[in-house]
C-alpha cells in the first residue's frame, strides 16, 4: 500500500472577491493545490469553477449573502464549521483569500482561519482592501476585518485595490483590474508549490517553508520574469517591487524564501546574481532559505519568486513623526523664549539695547560739539527707549537690529545695568530712591534736558567722551 506523503495545500476561497481570485488560478491551471470557495451568496457561488463549495450558512442567510454585515458572515460560518472542517482535514497549508469590506469576506474568513490554526495547518492571509471610492465605512469595516484575521493566520499579505491604479492606464478593464490583484496570490502560491514539487538542483521541502513562514505576521509575496541579457537581475528587482503592495522595505523582514526558476541553459552565475540582488536588500540576521528549480517550459527566460515575512510595516512611519515631533516642539519653545526674556528687561516692549560709545562718536563726529544739536543724536542713537517710556514715537530703524541681538554676556551686566539708569529704569540697590529724574522740570519730555539729567547722573557708570560731557553742562 503506497502512501501520498506530499504537503497537502488548499486554497480557500472566501466571499465573491476570494472565488473570483480561486476562478483565475484555476484558469491558470495552478498545479499541485486544492482548491474550495465558500460563500453565502448562492448565485454566485454556483457560477465558480471550483468543484468543492460550501454553502455558508444556508439557515442564517437563505442563500441570499450577507448583505455587507460581517457579523452575519460570522454567523454563517460559525453554522457551517462541520462542512469547513471537512475540507481543511489533512491539509499542512492553507491560503485564505478573501475581499475586506465587504460581509462575507470580512466576516466569514476569520472564522475558517482560526479553524485552520486551531488544527496545526500552516495559515496564509492574502486579502484586499477596498477602493477609494467605495467609501468610508467600507474602508472602516476592512480594518475591523484585517485586526480579526490578523489574530489568527501565520502570515498576512494585504493588498490595497487602490494601488491598481499604479499599474492600471486608460484602457485597463475592469476585470483585468482585478487579475492583477489575483496574481499576487498566483505568483505566491506558486512560488511555494514549485519549490516543493518541481525538480531542481536546490530542493526545498515543506519544513523549510513552514520556518520562514510559521508565526511571521505582515509578509509581501512578489514575482519577477525577465529574458535576454541581464535577466537575472532584472527578474530579482522586479519580484522584491511589487507595486500592488504597500511600500514595504525588506530591510526588516525575518525571514525570505526565494525560489530561482529557469530554464536548462541558466547558469550558475545567475543564479548567484539573483540570490545576491535580494540578500542585499534583506537584514543580514534574516533567514533566508533559497531554492533552485528547473522549468522547461520557460526556456530563455527566468522567474524569481519572493516571500518575505515577519515585516515590521510601523518602524519607517513612527521615526519620521517622532523627529518632526520634537522639530516643532524645540521650534515653539525658542519661539516663546524669545519674546519672554524681551518682556523681563522692558516692560515698554523694547528690546535690551547695547549702547556702544564708538556708535555714538560715529553720529556726532560731523556736528560742533557746543551745540545744542549733538544732544539730539545722543537721544535718538540707541536711546530711543526714552521716548517709548514717556509715551513718544518708536523707531523701527533702531529697534530692528536688537530684535535678533543675543543677550549679552554676564561680563556685560554693569554696563547694561547702567543704561537702564540711563533710560529711565529704576536701579536695584539703595540709592534709587533719588530717581534720575527728581530734578528734571516738568518739561522733561525734551529730549536735550533729559539728556543733560541722564548724563550727569551716570558718567561713573558710562564711558562717555569728554566733548559730550561738556556740551551736556552746557
């Protein structure tokens, strides 16, 4: 009595967007895989070229769907868990495809994935998500559908319909559209099979493919195809870019199998340059787990298939927010700090100013010390606070560029403490109780008098040349 010892694997078919992906495989004529479609829909299901059907719960539904309530698909399933299991017994590998969003697929499929996992069969996810167009709550139930798959398949491929657009054009039908899609699942599931049925000099079994792939999580599934000069390389980029997949880096993966197929006349270099191409772009603490095959019926030509899984799809979202984070927030507070320490030393909303005796010599060089004239540049050189004090105009001119001046350094303080004198700020220590201004008549507002009074109040302070000295006393 012989004994069938090959891998059993089934392809299960969930809901009208699962039985179309199973339709397409079996058009394909996909070798060395069962496949079964269950649905609640009882038209569509009898229009699916599959053999193996169930009826998903032909009491709670009638046959009629599940009219886009995930909770009736649960239901279904739930009712029809003795038919489901009948098809998964002796399976070692199971593919659930499934449409989210939708009530079937998004209720039904996390049924029957959790029936597979609770009997020890490898569980594979390969789902879509909705378009942008068929709106909100249809894209709000597909998440609720991936986090309840999520809890019970081995490894998940989620492929947003959305991204058909990056492969589409103007004259994509519809029904292509959607083949598109389904290849994605194609390519995997045979990438996998051929591993372990076709012959070739590096034979992988089911053990290996159950390691990288057991327990693994979010994962992508590519194919690439090339002939002529270059092939190899140009087959392993293009099965590591997958545009129907989200942007996903293999950079984290945990673990990749890689099947390089050819024909007779590939050669050994190749075969490195393919396996190579990918290595690269992988973690070298991944396991990677590499088979060769041998397919004459794509003489000239090579095909790379890749699984990579155990994909870390937040790490390159979390770290750009988090530096843009902390951006704004040192930007927001400097922009406080600025703004607060203005307000510590001039309550009239100038800034400090740093009153240099050089800057005030350059403005008074060209007038004749003993007249009353050289007293107005004095004022409105760098002392313009005055007039903001006693109410007067503001010089924009004047202000602008101590708006930008850093704060002096502790060696400085006296000096600025002095010109606060100067201004009109009350000093800290015990000797202003005489303001600077007691002797000021009430026309003090002029500026040539405040000046004369500021001068001779602070000459010990402020080193002020000779010449303005005297034409302060007059």
């Amino acid at each position: 009595m012989s004994i069938d010892l090959q891998p059993r694997i089934v392809v299960f078919g969930v809901g009208g967007a699962g039985g179309n992906a199973v339709d397409n495989m079996i058009k394909a004529e996909l070798q060395g895989v069962e496949f079964v479609v269950a649905n609640t829909d009882a038209q569509a299901l009898s229009r699916s070229s599959c053999e193996n059907r169930i009826q998903l719960g032909l009491e709670t539904t009638s046959g009629l769907g599940a009219g886009a309530r995930p909770e009736i698909g649960s239901a279904a399933a739930e009712e029809s868990m003795e038919e489901i299991n009948l098809y998964l017994e002796g399976a070692h590998m199971v593919f659930i495809a499934a449409g989210m969003g939708g009530g079937t697929g998004t209720g039904s499929a996390p049924v029957i994935a959790r029936c597979a996992r609770d009997r020890g069969i490898l569980t594979v996810g390969v789902v879509t998500k909705p378009f942008g167009f068929e709106g909100k709550r249809r894209m709000s139930l597909a998440e609720q559908g991936l986090e309840q798959i999520k809890k019970h398949v081995d490894t998940l491929i989620v492929i947003p319909n959305q991204n058909l657009f990056r492969v589409a054009n103007e004259q994509t039908t519809f029904a292509d559209a959607f083949q598109m899609a389904d290849r994605v699942l194609y390519s995997g599931v045979r990438g996998i099979t051929d591993l372990m049925v076709m012959p070739g000099l590096i034979n992988l079994d089911f053990a290996d493919v159950r390691t990288v792939m057991a327990e693994m999580g979010s994962a992508m599934m590519g194919t690439g195809e090339a002939n002529g000069e270059g092939r190899a390389l140009e087959a392993a980029q293009a099965a590591v870019a997958n545009p129907l997949l989200d942007d996903i880096s293999l950079k984290g993966a945990k673990g990749v199998l890689i099947n390089i197929t050819g024909g007779y006349d590939m050669t050994l270099y190749e075969v490195d340059e393919a396996a190579n191409e990918i290595r690269n772009q992988v973690d070298p603490e991944a396991n990677i787990i590499l088979g060769s095959t041998f397919d004459e019926t794509i003489e000239g030509k090579m095909r790379v298939s890749v699984v990579a899984t155990g994909i870390d799809t937040e790490v390159s979202a979390v770290e750009p927010d988090s530096v843009a984070s902390f951006a704004s927030t040192v930007s927001r507070r400097t922009q406080e700090a600025r703004p607060s320490s203005v307000k510590a030393e001039a309550p009239a909303e100038k800034p400090e100013v740093k009153a240099e005796p050089e800057a005030v010599v350059a403005r008074a060089e060209p007038v004749e010390p003993a007249t009353p004239e050289v007293q107005k540049p004095v004022v409105t050189n760098g002392r313009v606070s005055v007039d903001s004090v006693f109410g007067g105009p503001s010089f924009p001119d004047t202000s602008k560029p101590f708006t930008q001046t850093p704060a002096p350094p502790p060696a400085e303080e006296p000096r600025s403490n002095s010109l606060h004198n100067l201004f009109g700020w009350r000093r800290p220590t015990g000797d202003d109780a005489e303001t600077p201004f007691e002797d000021v008549p009430q026309t003090a507002n002029d500026p040539s008098e405040a000046s004369s009074s500021l001068h001779d109040d602070d000459d010990t302070d402020l080193e002020i040349p000779a010449f303005l000295r005297r034409s302060g006393g007059h």
